[in-house]
C-alpha cells in the first residue's frame, strides 16, 4: 500500500453578508432609482445626458454589488503552504495570498494574549473570515521576503487545519 507523508488540507468558508454590505446595496439601489427618476422626470437639455451617463455608472455599480453575493474562501494547506482562494458565485475563481511556512511568525485565536500584540500595528491585511459570530477567528502574521514587509490574514482555520500547520510551525500556533 503506498504510504505518503505528504499533509494536504482543504476547507471552505461561506461569508456571511455583514451589515455593511447590506447598507452598501441598499443605498447603491435607492440612489439608481433616485438617479432614474430625476432622469426620466426633471432633467432638460446638458443635464439629461450628465444624469444619464451617472444612471448608467450607478445601474452597473448596483449589478456588481448583487452579483458578488455568494462569496467563499477556500483555505489549501499543502505541505506548509498556506494558500488562500476567493471564490464569487461559484464561477470565478482569484488567488488572495500564498504562505509558506517559514513566513509564518504567529497565529492565534482573536483576542488572545498573542494576537493582542499586533492589534495596533498597521499591517496590510487580508480579511478572508466568515463574518460569522459563531465560529471563532484566528490572526495569521507573516512575513513576505517578495514584498518585504509584514501582514497579517484574519481567517476561520478549523482544529484539522491548525493540526496540519502545527506540524510545521509547532511554536507559533496558539490555540
């Protein structure tokens, strides 16, 4: 029978819509709606065209902001990298960021005593959680030797991922 060590994880992640996005449509759509309004209704001459052009910019704003509604991020853990996927309605498919482990200074649960340390530190930061209340965030720092500088990831790991990274980074994993 073939044996590998080879340590292969794969998660999904469904985000949940915050209320922020909520009242980023809503406003997106009440203002295509004021926009045709005063269109069709009030505008002469020079205006027509100006509202018409910012209905247009507006109406293909407010279809992108419903057509992203079904976002996932997908969490692939090959042999200490840690690559991470932004998934848009199941078709389209963007790389967000790649981590070896050797990047890896520290993860742990938000809130935690470790985590707390890079609270006010102004790191580029990639949100790839669920947005979800019930399941529990966790902080990754690194550092990228291509940018040169730090960053940090806020993501939803469960304990067979944070299992299969402890075998690589066994010292900065904090549960």
């Amino acid at each position: 029978m073939f044996e590998s060590n080879d340590t292969f994880v794969e998660e999904a992640v469904k985000v949940i819509e915050t209320a922020q996005d909520k009242t980023k449509k809503t406003g997106a759509a009440v203002a295509t709606f004021v926009l045709l309004v005063g269109t069709v209704g009030y505008s002469r001459g020079i205006l027509t065209l100006i509202m018409a052009i910012l209905l247009i910019i507006m109406g293909i704003f407010t279809i992108i902001l419903y057509s992203n509604k079904n976002i996932e991020y997908e969490y692939d853990y090959t042999n200490g990298s840690l690559e991470i996927a932004k998934i848009i309605n199941n078709e389209k498919r963007k790389k967000v960021v790649t981590i070896e482990s050797s990047e890896i200074k520290m993860v742990a649960a938000v809130g935690t005593n470790e985590s707390l340390k890079f609270d006010h530190v102004q790191l580029k930061t990639y949100d790839c959680s669920a947005h979800d209340e019930d399941v529990k965030d966790y902080i990754l720092v690194a550092h990228s030797e291509a940018k040169g500088n730090d960053f940090k990831v806020i993501f939803n790991p469960t304990d067979k991922l944070l299992t299969a990274m402890e075998k690589y980074n066994k010292r900065d994993i904090y549960r």
